[in-house]
C-alpha cells in the first residue's frame, strides 16, 4: 500500500499544482484487460497456469508554467490472480520531476519521485514471488546567482531516501551538495563545472559500509534545431567509511538527431560508479510504461546496497510515417561491482518494434526484446527473448481494444533456470 500512497501523494501535488496555473496538459489512460498465462511462474519444473484480471491507469501529466514545472508519467494497476496460485497485488511505476519558482533566477525547490516494481533475486525467475517495489524520493531548494551577463553560479541541496519492500539493505538516505559554475556560450551552447558531495547513509539491514561519493565534472550542453547534445567529463572518487576506497573516470554523453520530420536517431554512453537507487532515476520525458500484461520489471541491478562500476553505449533509430512505425535500440553493458564481484555481469541485447495501420481503425504491431547476460565470477550464461504480436480496433474516439499474443523464454546455463512461456492478453481501453 506504500506505493498508492506515494503515487496519490505524487498526483495531488501535481494537481494543486496545476489548479493555480493556466495551463497544463494531463492525459490518461483506463484500462481492464484479462491475461492467460500456460507459467505465471516462470518454471522449467512445474510451471502454474494462471488467468489475472489486471484494471490499470497510465497517466502523463506536463505543466510549463512561469512557476512551475512538471512532468510526471506512470502506472498503477492491481493484479487479482483469479487462479489462486499468488496473493493479489498492487504495482506502480512512477517518474515525477516538479520544480517550484520560489524567486525568478534565485531560488527554486525540486521535487522528484521515482518508483518501479524490481526483482528481488535478479537470477531468478521474473515470477510475481520475485517482485518487490521500490521508490525513491529527492527534494531540495537550488540557490542561483548572477555573476556576470553570461556567467551565473548555482547552489543545490538535496536529500533522498530510497525503499524497497522487500530488500532491506536497499534502504538508505543520501544528502548531496552540489557547486556549479554554467557560462551561456550562445542562446543554444551551455558550459559548466561541477562539484559535488553526497553522503550515503543505509537505514535498513545492510552490512555494507556507509560512503562518501565526491564528484568533479566539466558539463557540455547544445540544444539545435535539429540536434541536442550533452557531454560530461570529470572524476569521481568513493570514500568507504570501513573498507577500501575507489576512484575513476565519470563519463556521460547523449546526443539525439532529428535528422528528417519522420526520423530520429539517438546515441548514449556512460563511464561511472552507481548503484541501484541511481538506476531508478530516469527522465519521465523517456519512460516507457510497459503495456498491461507485459513485464513490469525495469531494472538492470540487483536491488542492494552495492555500488558497482557502470560501462554502457545505447543507441536507437526511430521512424514514424503516416500509417506505420520502426525502432531499433540496440545496447551494451558491463556492471563491475566494488565490494563483491559475484554479480558482475556483461550484457547485450537490442528490441525492435513494428507497427502498421491496416485500417482507419485497426492497427497490427510487433515488439521484440533480447538481452544476453554473463556472470563471469559465476560462470553463468542467461539469454531473455519476448515476443509480443499485437492487433488494436479503435472503437470511438475513446474506446478501443487490443489482444496480444507473447513469447516469453530464457535460456540458461544454470541448471532448471530456463522457461517456456506463452501469453494471451485481452485489454479494454479507455482513453482521455
């Protein structure tokens, strides 16, 4: 229930929020759907065959006001397993960033809110008894002063505490401080110089040590017409208050290119310590809410205390016509953990997604996802492949309804950890 609770909260800010302002764009989506499953539980050994009634809400929420500024973009449904097998559940998916304007270019507060249903043995299998929710919660005032035309300085504070239902040692508050330094090149090009020190604290029943993360990064900004940029260069050093400490190269870049109305390619790369709070934070302008009946499940990481070394490059190419869609998102990623390198893992995979109106009103769709994962340290070799084949009917202007058929298998080098699973999903939709 800590997640409703967290999502209501989330949602009345936003509309009080919007209740004093002109103009604000909030769409949602209702939705009933009725989900077969041949291995709910994802077994090689004794597979659970299971039908679930799962009603679900989808909302996006965008407010560019003079004094705040809001985007939220999340999921809550409630699972009701009409087979018995598992106890009925509540799941929420959530990324909510506000910035309230306390005095134009002098001080602001953020909040920001990020929730998702992760697994709690990242080796095990996706099964509603391997879920857990987590959420992550960050505000704090920012201080900005003008230093000269084009040079302004900014101050921030924040604080974050993070849960999980289930993985105690999760649980932490963070307090970070930042210092930076931003010159405006142009009306387009941004540059800036960053320091920053965050305090890592965990509450629950971690035995990992507390630590100290200091951060010293050059930033790099440039928003085109047609392309956005955004690099960061500098170092990072973690400070253990009972074991060893560690230091290296921070390194981020994105870059998107909107090369014709139709077509847009993007590229990404990332050099940095993180760890599983870090991983939940994403840009609500970017999350994507997993269709009813798909997995809900969005984490890379163990849910835990450790931090771990992050390599990663992603890249995508989308293409939108008139009456059809294609996406590629290919990726890599190597996760070297500091403390205990048993989960080390190096990954690879890409998603493809195809659509096609057929009609006015009918729409046929194909989703693809695979990702290869090897634990060296623990010589284990796991390969995830989902296939999702999907045709909608609009019935109004609001209704509409979809049935999809869905591949779900792994294969595992580790003995009974590969599944086979099959998945019929009816949905009844509504939409705002």
């Amino acid at each position: 229930m800590k997640m409703a609770k967290l999502l209501a909260c989330a949602l009345c800010v936003l509309s009080a929020t919007a209740g004093t302002l002109r103009a604000y764009q909030l769409d949602y989506t209702l939705q009933a759907a009725l989900n077969h499953s041949d291995n709910l539980n994802e077994s090689v050994a004794a597979p659970i065959s299971e039908t679930t009634f799962i009603p679900r809400l989808d909302f996006n929420f965008k407010e560019e006001g003079s004094e705040v500024q809001a985007h939220a973009t999340g999921a809550l449904e409630y699972r009701d397993y009409l087979g018995n097998h598992f106890d009925n559940e509540l799941r929420g998916q959530l990324a909510a960033v506000v910035n309230w304007i306390i005095a134009p270019r002098r001080l602001a507060f953020d909040f920001e809110d990020y929730a998702a249903i992760q697994p709690v043995n990242i080796l095990a299998s996706n099964s509603p008894g391997n879920q857990q929710q987590t959420n992550v919660v960050t505000l704090g005032p920012t201080l900005n002063f003008r230093l000269d035309p084009t040079w302004y300085g900014q101050a921030d504070l924040r604080v974050s505490d993070s849960n999980a239902s289930r993985s105690e040692d999760f649980n932490s508050v963070r307090v970070l401080g930042g210092l930076r330094g931003v010159k405006e090149l142009n009306a387009t090009d941004q540059l800036s110089a960053n320091l920053e020190d965050q305090n890592v604290h965990f509450t629950g029943s971690s035995s990992e040590p507390d630590y100290d993360r200091y951060s010293a990064y050059a930033r790099y900004r440039s928003k085109l017409a047609d392309i956005d940029v955004d690099f960061a260069l500098g170092y990072s050093w973690l400070d253990f208050s009972h074991t060893s400490s560690y230091s290296g190269l921070l390194a981020r870049g994105d870059v998107a290119w909107r090369a014709t109305p139709q077509s847009r390619f993007n590229f990404g790369f990332t050099r940095q310590y993180s760890d599983a709070a870090n991983n939940l934070v994403v840009d609500p302008a970017v999350l994507i809410v997993n269709p009813i009946g798909g997995e809900t499940s969005t984490g890379t990481a163990p849910v835990s205390s450790e931090v771990f070394l992050e390599r990663r490059l992603n890249a995508g190419y989308l293409f939108q016509a008139e009456r059809y869609s294609i996406s590629v998102t290919p990726y890599y990623r190597k996760l070297d953990y500091q403390v205990d390198p048993a989960l080390n893992q190096t990954a690879h995979g890409a998603s493809f997604g195809a659509s096609y109106r057929l009609r006015p009103l009918w729409t046929l769709a194909l989703l693809a996802t695979e990702e290869t994962r090897d634990y060296n340290s623990i010589a284990r070799r796991d390969e995830d492949l989902r296939i999702d084949l999907s045709l909608a009917h609009q019935l109004s202007r609001q209704w509409g309804a979809r049935l999809d058929l869905v591949r779900n298998e792994r294969n595992s080098s580790a003995a009974e950890q590969g599944f086979r699973e099959n998945l019929a999903v009816l949905t009844v939709i509504f939409k705002r």
